[in-house]
C-alpha cells in the first residue's frame, strides 16, 4: 500500500514536471509495469538460491561494469550506460542489489561480530565495484555502493575498535579521495557549503530548488501550478530535483505524506528482517531497506541544501528506468524471504 502510494504520486508529479507530456506519462507507466513485475517474479525465488548465486551475480555485475568503460554509451559528459539498441540501462544501479547480497553472504555463516580479516574482504568486495562507478564519473551511485556495503557491517556486527580503526583510515584517506574528485564535483561540494557564491553556476541548482520548496507554505500551490518549475527555473525538474517539483505543488502537507510513505516502507522491511529465519536474510533485508531510506535521504538533503548536488534521484518517482526496477526488485527479494517465513510457520 506504501509502495502504491509513493508510486501513483510519482506517476502525478512526473506528468506535471514534464509539462504535461503523454509520452513521458505512457514511458513512466510503462516502466512501473516492468518493475512491478520484476518485483513479483523475484518473489517468487527462494533466498536460498539467491544467497547460492549471490558471488556469481557479483562477479558478473563487476564484470559489466567494466564492459560500460569499453564501450558505454556517453551522455551529458559520463559513460554510465550501455545501449542495447531497445533498451538502454545504467548497469551500475544492479550494483545496488549485487554489492549488499555479496556482502551478506560473505558474513552469513562468520561468527558475530566479525573478524577483521572478514571486515577487510568486505571493503574490497565495496571498493572495487564504487572505484569503477567512480571513473565513469557517478559520484552518487558510488556513495550509495558504500553506503549499502556499511549498512550490511554494521548489521553482520562489527566490534568498536574496528569501527574505530575504519573511520580513522577513512578519515586519513579524504585528502587523496579529495585529489581524485573532479572539478566539478569539488565546486558542488564547496557549493552545498555556500550555494551563494555562485548563483549563476555551481549554487543555481540549489538556490532554485530551495526558493519552491519555500515558496510552497502548508498545501502548496497545486498541481500544475508550480511557478518555479513550469517556468524553467527548476533544473532536472523530472529526474534529480523532481523533489523540489513536488514540494512546491504539494507544500507541507504533500511532504509529509510523501515521507510518511516512504517510512513506512522501510519499517515495514525492517521488520521482515527482524524476523528473518536466517542470518543472510536478516543481513541482507535489512541492508536494502536501509539502502532505500539513505536513498530517499540523500535526495532530500541534496534538493533542500544540506548535502551536495550528487546526481542521486528520488526512489520511485524520478523519470527513469534502471533505478526504479533496482529498488522494486529489492522488494521483491525482501518480499521472497516474508513469503518463504510465513511458509514455514
């Protein structure tokens, strides 16, 4: 029902912020479908085959990563995509899926809390696959790898003074990370700390995006009627900043109704991990649901100005197709390991 909700108010704003485009209505209809089908067939798989298969899925989805900087497709300055010639998909959102369930399965039979040796295995396991979406450039998507591969750690059980030790050498190693950013990434990080600077460049996305969402008051200024996007202001208004789209016509009220449902979602996970009957399916469960709140979080933060401008779209209703059958296949395999429990009791 959550999940019903989140997707008819994309359907909605998705129809707004393109200016009422049929076309891009019926593409959208089209891909909520393909993911809903997508979520009911993976369903339908025992996590047992999954966990089994999880290390092959891994490797392949590296694997293809690799093909798309040989000969992806190159649009807006990154090579993220490969052309089938009917379809073209970002092969670095299956990395989503693949990065968290490699990582359960590497912890799943490990005593808790893990060895930091295994701890180890599981940073390479996340650095290998966000080192390659690093260099095509798509900084958002290689922040999310990292963040699902934590959230799966920190869920494995991970000791303090392991904890400590990570954060301390990730702290260390910010400098070089920072040397390795592009320009126009370190001038979106600097931008989030004062949009201002530069309002005309760097800070217009987010000077624009903060200007709807405060104009909106409590019920916002309806549909359709949102001065800020339908007068071009708005940027990527139906893709990365479609938030700011929604806000404005929604207001307060939309908002919260909006972040309620997506709460819901990821509670309604969680507890299926909670109740997990094994430890790959609570690791795992609980590491996609996880994944999908940071998402929703990441977005809102990045639209509203307190993270930077990362390119990282709002689940389940940004225009787009790769992402949206990602995270509805996660639901599937969250809603595969509720069936399977519900089964056996």
């Amino acid at each position: 029902f959550s999940t019903g909700i989140i997707l008819f108010c994309g359907v909605f704003i998705v129809f707004s912020a393109s200016g009422g485009s049929t076309e891009i209505l019926f593409h959208q209809g089209i891909r909520i479908a393909i993911a809903i089908i997508v979520m009911l067939g993976v369903a339908q798989i025992d996590p047992d085959v999954i966990r089994r298969w999880s290390p092959a899925i891994y490797l392949v989805t590296v694997l293809i990563l690799i093909l798309v900087l040989a000969v992806g497709y190159v649009g807006k300055g990154a090579q993220r995509w490969l052309d089938l010639g009917l379809v073209r998909f970002q092969p670095a959102e299956l990395m989503k899926l693949a990065t968290p369930m490699m990582v359960a399965w590497l912890f799943a039979n490990a005593p808790m809390p893990t060895s930091f040796g295994r701890l180890m295995v599981a940073l390479t396991i996340v650095v290998i696959p966000a080192g390659l979406v690093m260099v095509q450039p798509d900084l958002g998507t290689a922040i999310m790898l990292v963040i699902s591969a934590i959230c799966a750690v920190v869920l494995a059980g991970i000791r303090w003074r392991h904890l400590i030790i990570l954060t301390a050498a990730a702290a260390a190693a910010l400098p070089f990370l920072w040397s390795q950013l592009r320009g126009y990434q370190k001038d979106r990080i600097l931008a989030m700390l004062d949009p201002w600077s530069d309002p005309l460049g760097t800070g217009y996305h987010t000077i624009q995006a903060q200007i709807a969402i405060g104009s909106a008051g409590v019920s916002g200024k309806g549909w359709f009627s949102g001065s800020q996007s339908h007068l071009d202001f708005v940027p990527e208004r139906s893709t990365d900043f479609i938030f700011a789209v929604f806000a404005e016509e929604f207001g307060f009220v939309g908002i919260i109704v909006l972040l309620g449902a997506y709460l819901l979602v990821t509670g309604r996970c969680m507890r299926i991990a909670y109740q997990a009957q094994d430890h790959y399916c609570r690791i795992l469960a609980g590491a996609l649901a996880l994944t999908f709140f940071f998402y929703v979080f990441v977005n809102v933060g990045m639209v509203s100005g307190i993270l930077p401008v990362v390119g990282v779209p709002l689940p389940l209703i940004s225009y787009g197709g790769t992402s949206m059958i990602t995270l509805m296949a996660a639901f599937g395999i969250i809603m595969g390991m509720h069936r399977r429990r519900r089964l056996m009791a």
